[in-house]
C-alpha cells in the first residue's frame, strides 16, 4: 500500500446553524441535547512521498476537501453566575471528503480521485453568556475523530495502471463563536439562564 502522506488545513471559516433544547435542574445545573449544522469546505494539499511506484507522475500532490460537518450532542453544563453557562458536550459527527492526486508529468493531470462519507464522534466545551432575555453568544472548541477508513480511488482520465486503495485517518479541531435564541415555550423544560 502506498503512502499518501498526511496534511493539515488551517483558517478555514465556516458557517452554520444549530438547533437544540435545554433543562435546567437542580439550582445550577443544565443539561440539554443540540444538533448542529457547519456547512462549507476545509481544503488541504500535500505532495506525495518520494515513491518508485509514483515516479512517472512527476511530483504528485493531493488535495482533500471536508466537506460539511454535522453533528448530534448532548451537553452537560453548570450555570456559574445566572448570566454565564460553562459546559461540555460530546456525540456522533458526520462528513464528507473528495481527495483527487494530480501528476505533473509530462504536464499537470487529475490521477485519481475518491470521494468518501465518514462517521465519527465529537467531543468539546465552552461557554455561553446571555446578554439579553432570550438572547446568548457562545464561544465553544470541538474535536472530532472519524477513525480510519479504506478509500477506493478511481482512475482519471487517459491514467494507465489500477487506481489505488488508500487507509486514511480524519479529525477535525473547530473552534466556534456564534448567537442564540432562546424560544422558552415551555418555561419549566427550557433552561431559565
């Protein structure tokens, strides 16, 4: 098996949306579940290592596009003044990723591309301050860890040989800021903070 070798992408900006409900219980304490929505692409590009087998692609690279991020969490917080809500979180994330290897010889060409769905799980914390009745800014981090998966390519255009099959290994890091509105329908199921 090949080694495809690894890249890191930075500086992405996304956006999105979530939807969720709470319950405060206990005086302090909140727990609630809330699904989230990021859409948009994070991008990466990385040369191939020095490989015999990939000699006569020139000086291969490979671009990788994240596309989307969905989540499902539960949350767990506890309310340290009535305003300011710390909390962490943790559930199921999903993805979607194309990866497309590029030769260079005898001129630039599409090798071999994949697209993949990945499943995983996320975990992560913030914080959330409410600045005005039923209005709050949060500011949280998640990782999310999709494992290891077999990605099977497919040949480009005029490519001579089998397309490979790669393992490949996906996390993501977000740092996220945002604004919510608290709807609190039911007073006594929805958080008071």
């Amino acid at each position: 098996m090949l080694d495809f070798g690894s890249a890191d992408s930075g500086g992405d900006f996304i956006g999105g949306g979530q939807i969720g409900c709470d319950y405060q219980f206990g005086g302090n304490w909140v727990v609630g579940v809330q699904g989230m929505f990021d859409f948009g692409n994070t991008n990466s590009r990385n040369n191939l290592p020095p490989d015999a087998r990939l000699a006569a692609l020139g000086t291969p690279y490979q671009t990788t596009r994240t596309r989307d991020l969905y989540t499902v969490t539960g949350r767990l917080g506890y309310l340290f003044t009535p305003a300011l809500l710390g909390y962490v979180k943790g559930g199921g994330a999903w993805t979607d990723t194309n990866t497309q290897v590029y030769g260079t010889l005898p001129f630039l060409f599409l090798s071999e591309s994949a697209n993949s769905s990945r499943q995983g799980w996320t975990i992560g914390g913030g914080l959330e301050y409410m600045f005005a009745k039923g209005w709050s800014v949060f500011g949280e981090y998640n990782y999310a860890d999709f494992g290891r998966k077999d990605i099977v390519f497919t040949a480009g255009p005029g490519t001579l040989g089998a397309p490979n099959i790669v393992s490949t290994r996906l996390n993501m890091q977000t740092a996220l800021v945002g604004v919510n509105y608290k709807f609190n329908w039911a007073s006594p199921v929805v958080a008071k903070y």
